[in-house]
C-alpha cells in the first residue's frame, strides 16, 4: 500500500503502539522517561552516522524507536493518575466522606435514574487536588440549576471503578479509565453546596452558546420533539435524543449522522468559504482567508463540545485550507495521517474511544475504496451518476466500519445503503438551511419560514428513519465477534481490496492466506467456547439468573422463563453472544442443582432446604426468611453466594454471620459474578 511509504505514517502507527502499550502494559513515569531519552539519543545519533546512506537498517530500527516511545511518553505525560495530588493517591477518599469541590465539565446522556455528568476535583477538605470522576445525580428538579462550568461543594465517598458485574460484559470502569476518570460519585443534586461563581472557560463558554441558541429555537416556536436532533446534528449535544430515535437510527445504519463529523464540518467549510467570496484572491487576502476559516472552524468544534470526531474532522480541514494556502497539491493520506499525529500527541486517550476509531476508519476505506467502487458502474446521466457517488461512498465507509462496528455493537444493518441514498440528499438541504437558521439564532433572531423548513426536513428523516428501522428482518443481531475475530477479518477485506486494485499472484497468495486465518479464527473460537464447562450465577437487580454449560449444551434457569425476554437480558446477553450461544435451553430457577462433581443448593423465598446434607455452593434468593446460622451449622457450605435479588439489608446481615462461623460469602451485587467449574 503507498500510504505505508509516507515516513508519517510508520510515525503515527508506532506513535500509537507505544501509547497502547504505556496503556496495557505501565511501566511507571520514570522508566518511560528514561526509555524516551535513550531512544531519542539513539535516533540522533544513527541520524547523523548514516546522514549520506541511501538506507540503513539502524536508522529505520532507530526512527521506529523514537515514535514508539515518545507515543508512552505522551500516554504517561497525559496520566494524571500518577500526579502526587490526583485524588486517586489519597485512599482515604475511597473509604470515608471526605468534602469535595467539584467542577463541572460535560454533561453525558442521562439514565432512568440519573443526570450524569464528567468533574473535576479542586479540592479534598480544602486540600488542592485533581482528577476526573463521575457523577450521577438523583433526578430532581435541582438539576436544572446545574450546567457546565458550575461549582460545588459536596461531602461524600469517591466509589473506585469496578469491573463488569456480568461475563462478557461492556467494562464501563476500564473505558473510563481511558479516558482519564478513576472514580465516581452518587449524589443528591439537593445536598450540595452551589457556589454562585461558575468556572468560566472554553468549555462553560461554548455550552452558554449551546444553551442560549437552543432556548431562542425554543422560545420563536421551533417544535421540542426535533431540538434534539438539531442539537446532535449542529451542536454536538445527543443527550437529550430519546432512547427510541436513537435505537432507531442505530437500526438504521445513520447513528454517524448524529456524531458532528467530516461531512457537518465540510458544510461549514462551504458556508464559510461563501461568506469570504468578496476577499481577494491575493497572498493577503489568502491569508486571512486561512485565519478566518481555522478560527471559525475551531470555534465551531469548541461549540460543538470538542468530540474526537468533530476534532478529527476540524483538524483534517484546517491542515486542507493550510494546503491550499501554499497552492500545494496536498495529499489527503498525508493530511490524515499528520492529524492522527497531532490530534493523539495533544489528548493520547482519544484512541481508544469509538468514534474515534470508526470515523479514522471508515474515513481511510472512503479515501482508498471508493474510487474504484464508483468505476464499477459509471452512468452518464447526472442524477444516476450522483446516486452512483452517494452509493460508493456509503459502501466503501460501510466496508471499512463493518468489523469495528459488530465488534462494538454485534448487530448490522442490512439495509444501510438504502438510508444513506435517501437521507444524505435531504441531509444536504437541512445542512444548509440548519446553519443560517442556527448563527441567525446565536444573535436572537429566528426566522420564521426557514426554521418550519428546517423543522418539516427533521421530521421526515426522523420519519424515513423509523420506517427502514422497523423493518427489521434487515438487521442482522447478537453477532459473536472478538479481537481475533476483527484483526483476520480487516486482514481479509484489505487483501480483496488490494487484489481488487491489482491481480497477480502474491495478491491472490495474499487472499487465500486471510481466508485461512478467519477459518482459523472462528474454528478456535468456536472450539475455545465449545468446549467451556462451567455453572455461572449472574447478578441482576430483583432477578434470578443462572447458566449450566457444557460444551455445546447450555440450559438458562430464569425467574422469567419467557425465551425472548431471557436471551435480551442485560445480564446474560454478552455472555450468550461472546460464546456463540444462540439457542440455550430455558428453563425455571430450581433449588437443587449438580454440576461436576459438586452439589449447589438454591433457596428461595419458600426457605424449603434438606437438613444434614452436603453442599458445596448454597445461593441465596429472594431475601428469604430463614435462620442462616442454623442453616449453616446444618449444611456446611463451602461458600455462600447471594444474588442480585436480595435485600442489601438482609446481604450484609448473612455476611457477617457466615464471616463469624469462617465460610466464604460472595455478593453479585459488588464482587460480580460467581462461575463454579
């Protein structure tokens, strides 16, 4: 591929390896800076000894070095964590209240429980301090009082992240930890201490902008069932999108519409380049028309809530107008690859989010792909050829997405190519239309035709959208995917596409051996999961649920027998998907089970149990009424697990009992989990 030829790019892939590495693997701030200057002195020098060598294999092992350390250095340099006053060092917070003083930086899509926001420490009892955590507030109207950049004061315990509760489940507290947060906090909004003076900087700025354009939509008439989606598709802001539009554009394959990215930002680029038409076309007037556009594209992405998407895309544009400054014909690889560069050199942890991952990816499969896609079929008349256009290019980011976005989601949907051709054309005109409306609104002006126009174009995407949704024999779900999985079927798509490109014999070598290594890939994994024998107690609040496994055979007892309700758990669904389990038995929680050569006993709200009888694992249900220490004495558990459907009361009562008569207790509710093999 000549994109690998590109210096940057062997740059950028090492520069990202080693911020991975500093991730998985941490070796502490002092040995990375130690590693970093040897490495840095090491490339100096071969530089300078093989400055007039056509090639040199030191060099090359040199210059892969440097990139490779300097991407730990980055990731360190970025981890707070390791800063003496980062809250995380001070483990009294994790045990006892403490008063903190907590800034308020972004706002995240809320629960059925909670507002969730990302803050900042200040201060632990008037102890300067710092760290990221989250924090979830009680749903009440004192919520309303609280935006960005707002400041209080609170005592309460900082809770560590815990791993899954479940197998095979999404790790919330390690994709935090990525991204800088290492604790969170359950609070009461009514408890806290406001203080009048919020925190004023880009990002309190930027959400007053958010906030003030949304209240003029709201305040000239502009229906509230459609804000929402004009806040994702200009502002940035998807809080307050309804779980039912989401899932339906999920389903529809359009949920990137919703993310600001290249396309939004290349309609900005348009409409401002418009406004700069009277400029001459001089090197002064080049001039300021590059700081115009950088400043108002960068605006743009601060109002926008500086999303690694929107950063990307801001950062690739602007690094395209600096191109077309010095009249160079600039080369999109290279510019791809430098903000790959820049953007992870300034915030190293936007490489593990998901966008993105997904935007980089799908934006290099569009780059590469879509050229030859749209010479497979060539119309000569205009309205086919941009049909062809929207086509090629929705299959090629789909190609490129599809891997990633199974791995992350496992679902497809089938019908991906008929939403784009229908939206992206009604996407172009509301694009247009929504930001004169919006900077007309920033200025409290709201004009009344455009923004019904604008309104109507919301309302029948929304509605397209519902519609390809529900047809859901088209969305292929629950499919199993893992790292293996993803690595040999990315290797597979790039080889068809090379062979594709050119057809010899080293590329057909090249398919065969991707084909090979899938089929190798899904044999394992089957096999690994096949051949699995395990009896699982899951946690789920209020509910019962356990799995029996051996090799192929897998029965589900549920207190909820209903097959459909039961594969769609939260709680066992990843486990079901991950191992390729796709048509379980189902069956009714029982009280005795025997798994191996081991003995589980279940008791439930009928406190029904044997007495002298030997058991391995007793689980405890249903917070039921039984003398425990009798039944202890009677049965002699080798451990004690109580399940989600339990009092918290009633859970630490039986802890301490078992703890006093020195049997093992284990509670789903805080330690996950429990697999007996």
């Amino acid at each position: 591929m000549l994109v690998l030829k590109y210096p940057i790019a062997k740059v950028s892939i090492c520069f990202v390896t080693g911020i991975v590495v500093a991730v998985y693997f941490p070796l502490g701030r002092a040995s990375i800076v130690t590693i970093t200057a040897f490495a840095l002195a090491t490339f100096i020098i071969t530089y300078f000894a093989t400055l007039h060598k056509a090639y040199s294999p030191y060099f090359a092992a040199s210059f892969v070095g440097a990139a490779f350390s300097l991407g730990m250095l980055a990731q360190e340099m970025h981890n707070l964590k390791q800063d003496p006053s980062h809250f995380s060092q001070k483990q009294s917070v994790f045990s006892k209240s403490n008063q903190l003083q907590i800034v308020l930086l972004q706002r995240l899509k809320p629960t059925a429980y909670s507002e969730r926001y990302i803050g900042k420490i200040q201060k632990i009892d008037e102890e300067n301090s710092k760290g990221k955590i989250l924090i979830n507030f009680a749903n009440n109207e004192e919520n309303h009082l609280l935006s960005v950049g707002s400041v209080f004061r609170v005592s309460t315990v900082i809770q560590a992240q815990k791993p899954p509760l479940n197998p095979d489940s999404f790790d919330y507290g390690k994709y935090l930890a990525t991204k800088g947060i290492h604790g969170q906090v359950t609070i009461d909004a009514s408890t806290i201490e406001l203080r009048n003076v919020p925190h004023r900087n880009l990002r309190y700025y930027a959400d007053q902008i958010r906030l003030h354009i949304i209240q003029n939509l709201s305040k000239h008439g502009f229906p509230p069932a459609e804000i929402p989606i004009i806040s994702a598709l200009f502002l940035g802001k998807q809080q307050d999108i309804s779980a039912s539009v989401l899932r339906d554009y999920q389903l529809a394959g359009a949920v990137h519409i919703l993310s600001v990215s290249g396309l939004h930002v290349g309609f900005i680029l348009i409409f401002i380049n418009f406004l700069m038409r009277p400029l001459p076309k001089n090197n002064s007037g080049n001039l300021v028309r590059l700081i115009i556009t950088i400043t108002l594209l960068w605006t743009f992405a601060v109002i926008a809530g500086l999303s690694p998407s929107v950063v990307r895309s801001v950062t690739m544009f602007s690094f395209v107008a600096w191109g077309l400054l010095l009249r160079r014909q600039t080369n999109i690889y290279y510019i791809l690859l430098l903000s790959i560069f820049v953007i992870l050199l300034v915030e190293p942890a936007f490489v593990f989010d998901v966008g993105f991952q997904l935007s980089y990816t799908t934006l290099f499969f569009i780059i590469w792909l879509q050229p030859k896609l749209k010479r497979i079929w060539n119309p000569r008349h205009k309205i086919l050829a941009y049909l062809n256009g929207i086509l090629s290019v929705s299959v090629a980011a789909q190609i490129g997405a599809l891997p990633l976005s199974i791995y992350y989601f496992h679902q497809f949907p089938g019908l991906f190519f008929i939403t784009n051709l229908l939206i992206i054309p009604a996407l172009t005109i509301i694009m247009i239309l929504g930001i004169a409306v919006l900077v007309l609104a920033a200025f409290d002006y709201v004009p009344l035709y455009p923004m019904k126009l604008l309104s109507e174009g919301v309302k029948i995407i929304n509605y397209v959208i519902n519609k390809i949704a529900s047809e859901e024999q088209f969305i292929i779900s629950n499919i199993p995917f893992n790292k293996m999985l993803l690595s040999t079927f990315y290797l597979l798509i790039i080889s068809i596409a090379l062979f594709i490109y050119k057809r010899n014999f080293n590329r057909i070598a090249l398919v065969l051996i991707a084909i090979i290594s899938v089929q190798t890939a899904l044999i394992l994994t089957k096999k690994n999961s096949q051949s699995s024998s395990e009896f699982v107690i899951f946690h789920k609040t209020a509910e019962t649920i356990l799995s029996s496994r051996s090799g192929k055979n897998v029965v589900v007892y549920s207190s909820d027998t209903v097959a459909s309700k039961v594969l769609e758990n939260s709680a066992i669904k990843g486990y079901l998907v991950n191992n390729f389990i796709k048509k379980p038995q189902i069956k009714s929680v029982s009280n005795v089970f025997t798994f191996r050569d081991k003995r589980i006993l279940l008791i439930d709200s009928a406190a029904v149990h044997p007495k002298n009888a030997t058991v391995d694992v007793l689980i405890l249900t249903q917070s039921a009424k039984i003398n425990f220490e009798r039944l202890l004495i009677d049965l002699h558990p080798k451990i004690v697990v109580a399940d989600g459907s339990n009092y918290k009361t009633q859970v630490r009562r039986w802890e301490e009992t078992a703890l006093k008569q020195k049997i093992p207790f284990h509670k789903t509710s805080e330690e996950g989990f429990f697999r007996v093999k």
